[in-house]
C-alpha cells in the first residue's frame, strides 16, 4: 500500500512500470503504462480495494500481447517487411532459446545499454548462456525432439528381449544424448558428428549395454573415447 498522504495513482504507475518492465522484457513505452493505469482507474471508480485495482492491473499484463509475445517497444515503419531485432527482442529470443526462460539481469542490463548486437558483445554472451546449466533447455525443447529421444521414457519395451531396460537406463540414454550433444554446441564442432565422432559420454549400464564390460562402472556418466 502506497504511505499514508501519498499520491496512490502515482504510486501505481510506478508499480504499473516495474511490473511491465519485468514481464515485457523491455521499458515499456509511455503509452503501455497508460493502459495499465486506466485498468487501475476503472477498478478504483469500481470501488476496489488498491490492492485488488493492482491485481488486475496485473492480469491485464498478463493477458496482453506484451507478455505473450516478444514484441518491440515501437511501431514499425509503415509498409517495412523485414525489420532488425531491437536489444531487447534479441535478449530475449536469446534466452527463451538457449534458457527457456526470461533474460537475467546481465542480458537486461546489455540490451537496456544497447550494446547487445555488438558482435563481440552477443557472441560473449551465447558462450555465457551456454556455459550455464541452463542451457539444458536447449536440448530438453529442441535436440530430444529433433534425435527421437523425447519419448524415450514413455516407450514400451518387451521386458522378454531388453531385460535391462528398466528406468535407470532409459535416463541414462536422455543424458548420453544430452550431453553429447551439449559438447558438440559448446565446441562448436561439425553436424557430421552425430553420426562420426569418436566418443560418447556413458555409465556403468551403458558401457554394458555397448558391449564394453567394465571399462566404465558406477551411475555417473562420463566422457569416454571410441574406437
């Protein structure tokens, strides 16, 4: 609640422009906050509580197309077909690719400066984003899709003919394939080798399902030379 004496439209617009600036990923413009205090106006005419006048300035944010979408914070010339990525468009197709989620403050805070499609700004910030843990969502909303391992863990196995398929293996061929396919982004080596390349990483269950024996024992996976 604003402080007693206080201006508490002012007070909300101040809420209206924190808000957007975290949800649509970008400053609003003036004319987006504008929207956001007359939701705030028509339900304080309505005689709602400040606090129930904030929520739905709230839902309004989070039905609008702002928020939904990666948007520009301007309008694009009359008649333009193609139009460059804003910063703040590029951090977040940035993020959503590589995270799955929102930009951090680091990214923000590059795209708010306008330095983000500088070359070797961008390019610094991708191994960033890479190095990150993070960057799982990569492979978790694109490479299993694209290899055929997404639906791995639902497949229904003859327990008769693959008695070692139980649910510790089938999570080990998902990480086997994730992060073999991490290394070869993060390398930046060649598509080829997914089908040519001279390791892999595996665990005990795994080394035994190739026909390795014991060279690699134990859950933890592991990168392991191929001849």
């Amino acid at each position: 609640r604003p402080a007693r004496g206080a201006d508490e439209r002012a007070v909300a617009r101040g809420v209206a422009r924190t808000l957007a600036r975290q949800a649509y990923r970008r400053p609003p413009a003036e004319e987006e906050v504008e929207v956001l205090v007359g939701v705030f106006d028509l339900a304080r005419a309505h005689q709602r509580a400040y606090p129930a006048a904030l929520a739905l300035m709230l839902k309004a944010i989070l039905v609008s197309p702002q928020f939904l979408f990666i948007t520009p914070a301007t309008e694009a010339p009359a008649g333009s077909r193609i139009v460059p990525l804003d910063d703040h468009q590029l951090a977040s197709r940035l993020s959503y690719l590589l995270w799955a989620t929102m930009p951090d403050a680091e990214l923000s805070a590059l795209a708010d400066q306008g330095t983000l499609h500088q070359p070797a700004v961008l390019r610094a910030q991708v191994l960033r984003l890479l190095a990150d843990e993070r960057s799982r969502a990569l492979f978790d909303g694109f490479g299993a899709q694209w290899l055929g391992v997404a639906e791995l863990e639902g497949k229904v196995f003859d327990a008769a003919k693959f008695p070692m398929m139980n649910a510790d293996l089938r999570a080990a061929m998902y990480e086997e394939a994730r992060l073999f396919f991490g290394s070869l982004v993060r390398e930046n080596r060649s598509v080829v080798a997914f089908v040519d390349s001279d390791y892999t990483f595996l665990n005990g269950p795994l080394a035994q399902l190739y026909g390795l024996g014991t060279s690699v024992t134990g859950p933890a996976m592991r990168r392991v030379k191929l001849t």
